[in-house]
C-alpha cells in the first residue's frame, strides 16, 4: 500500500487580536513556554496569562529557552510540566520556543523517553494523554506552530537533532499578526524569504500532491505581494497578517510535502559558518532553481501565476527589494573568506548531500553538483537555463 495522508493541526485561528481566543480555551492547568524577553516586555505573556486565567485555568510559566534550544532547556521544561501537572501547554514566540515546547511536552507525557529513542522519524508515541497543545508564532517563518518538526542542539556534543514526528503537530495554531508586528525589518526580510523557500520547495518536491499545491502557490503569491510593505512599515497589519498566513500556508505544504536542496544546503553553511537560515536560503533559492529546473516544469507554473518571465531573476530582485544579497560571499551578515569557503566546501557539500531535504528535491543530485552550486551562490555566478 503506498499510503499518503495530509496532516495539519486541527484549528487554525487567524487574524489580528486573536490571542484573545485563549479564553475560549478549555482546561485546567495551563503552561506558558517561551523564549527570551520579547514577548514579556512586549505585554504578550501578560495577555496570554490574562486570557487563560479568565478561562478559568491556573497558570505558570518556563521561559527561557534559547535560539537554538537545547537539551537542557527541554529537560527543565518537562521536569517543571512533570511538577505542575498541566492538561494545556501553550508555546508562544520563535520558532525555538515553540520546537522546545514540543518535546518537553513529549518527555511530560513520557518521562522514560530519550533523544535517542526519538531521533527515528515518527517514533514519539501517542500524545494528548496528559495534555494539548497551542502554538503561538511570534515570528512568520519556521511555520512550526503547523508542522511534525522539532530541533533542539546538545550543546555537549555538538549535535542537533532533527525530529520529525506527527505526534507533534499542535492541536490549535493562533496566528494573531499583532505578536509578530515586533520583527525589526532585517528579521522580516529573512523569515519572510525562508517562508517563500518553504513555498517553492514544497511546490517543486517529489512529495509535493494535490493537497499541498494549491497551499504553496497561495503562499508564493502573498510572499511576493507582501513583503516588501511588512519590510518597509512593519506597523501595516494587512501585510503582517498576509505574511503570518503565508507562513502557515508554507507550513501545511512542507509539513506534508518535505522540501529540497535549498534547505540542505542552508543547514550545512548554517552549522559551518552561522548565517541566518531565512538569509542562506534566500541568496542559495535562485541557483536551486536554475539546477533544478530541467528536472521538472513547475517553476513554470509559479513563473506564469506571477507574470514573471524568471522565477531565479524574480527572486533575487524581491532579495534585492529587502536589502539581501545575492552571493554567498557578500552575504552582509557573517564573513565568509574565499579560503574558509574553499577549506568548508567539500564537507558542506557531503553532509548536504546526506541531508533528509535532498530526497524530495525534484532533480536526482549528488556532492559534486551540490559543490556547483554552492560555488554558483558563493561568486554569484546565475546560469540561466
Ligand atoms: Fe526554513
């Protein structure tokens, strides 16, 4: 049986103010997860807690957690959900607190369970038994208020563990725009471009279906149409409010259709050489797309829905409007010498390789393309098909 499913959470709430839908909630005992100051000084974890409270729920709070979470952080969390017996947790800000907030959740449910019993995909067993789960996005792009993923670090080891279950999808996504309204210009500009990755890639995967389709080109389309206002006035809600739903439009495509090489890449010269994942996504998508494109005929379809005659030129000008860069080497974030480049490439281009993204990416690669590739992105050299 070749069995496929299309799995999302099962509430979507959307629209500004809609924190508010807290208080529609229903439970007993709520737990608050976050991450650093933002949403705090920001009145949002007030609002939250006011919301829950008026729910009737007792509520306490792990904050905290870390860019990047880590194993650590997620043992805090379940031991403080082991201690306060919640039958709500409710993750609100990054995508870090909200991939943290999933396994602490998984090792409340299971205090037995190890990272390493979890690392195979789909291996956390069922869930809801003791509680469900809200996400709360204060960011519009990593999309894992509506996605199976989870990445925590051990910072011991030096290791980050991709976790890929469907038990982890949130019970309720709220995406409320006025919590994502805070992102300065350079953090919209890169999440916003990670999510029109997001998009593309679940359009063009191997896995992408009739179900994820129509998800991902709404989602190309209010990326193109929005950015450049939520980058320019972070303050107009309608643009805020588009890009919130793009990323969660992205979100339900990727989350069911996986993504490519764009994403594999962007891991490996994240880990090697920290630049922003929003960002090394942006500048390696229109080199993707010119590899890519012999292999399948969809970027036409995303060209012709534009009114673009370029999709790789489309993209690297809506880069150009959000004051991103077009190479690698001028990546305008993090240095990155042509000698470091060189000594990097070899292995970056192995591991990316190995990387799950690349089975769905739609043209069949191996190291020495993806080597071609990065190179193409480092000196920005488009060859155009
Ligand atoms: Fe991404």
């Amino acid at each position: 049986m070749d069995l496929k499913w299309f799995r999302v959470p099962r509430d979507v709430v959307f629209g500004q103010g809609t924190l508010e839908y807290l208080s529609k909630l229903q439970g007993t005992r709520a737990m608050l997860v976050t991450g650093g100051r933002s949403m705090r000084r920001l009145g949002f974890l007030d609002r939250a807690s006011g919301y829950l409270q008026a729910a009737g729920m007792t509520v306490e709070i792990v904050d905290g957690v870390e860019p990047n979470p880590s194993v650590q952080t997620v043992e805090r969390g379940a031991q403080a959900m082991r201690d306060f017996k919640p039958d709500l947790i409710i993750a609100i800000g990054g995508g870090s607190a909200l991939d943290a907030a999933k396994i602490m959740w998984a090792f409340y449910e299971y205090p037995d369970l190890t990272f390493e019993q979890i690392i195979p995909i789909d291996s956390i067993p069922t869930l809801r038994k003791k509680a469900r789960f809200v996400a709360i996005p204060s960011t519009s792009g990593t999309a894992s208020e509506i996605t199976a993923f989870s990445v925590i670090t051990d910072t011991e080891k030096h290791i980050k563990y991709p976790i890929v279950s469907y038990e982890i999808t949130p019970d309720v996504a709220i995406l409320d725009p006025e919590v994502a309204a805070a992102m300065p210009p350079v953090v919209t500009a890169n999440t916003g471009m990670d999510v029109l990755t997001h998009a593309i890639e679940a359009f063009v995967s191997k896995n992408a279906s009739s179900y994820t389709d129509p998800l991902a080109m709404e989602a190309i389309k209010l990326v193109f149409e929005n950015i450049p206002t939520a980058y320019d006035r972070g303050t107009d809600m309608s643009a805020r409010e588009n890009m919130h739903n793009a990323s969660t439009l992205a979100g339900m495509a990727f989350t069911n259709s996986s993504l490519g090489c764009v994403h594999s890449m962007a891991h490996k010269i994240g880990g090697r050489f920290n630049i922003t994942h929003g960002l090394a996504n942006a500048i390696l998508l229109p080199y993707v797309i010119e590899y890519n494109r012999e292999a399948t005929p969809k970027y036409g379809e995303i060209e012709a829905a534009l009114g673009v005659e370029s999709l790789a030129r489309a993209v690297q000008e809506l880069n150009a409007r959000v004051g991103i860069a077009t190479t690698l080497a001028d990546n305008g974030e993090v240095e990155i010498t042509e000698a470091a480049f060189r000594d990097a490439l070899q292995e970056m281009s192995e591991n990316a390789c190995e990387d799950p993204c690349t089975f769905t990416n739609p043209r069949d690669t191996g190291c020495l393309d993806l080597a071609e590739i990065y190179e193409a992105a480092y000196f920005g050299s488009l060859q155009e098909n």
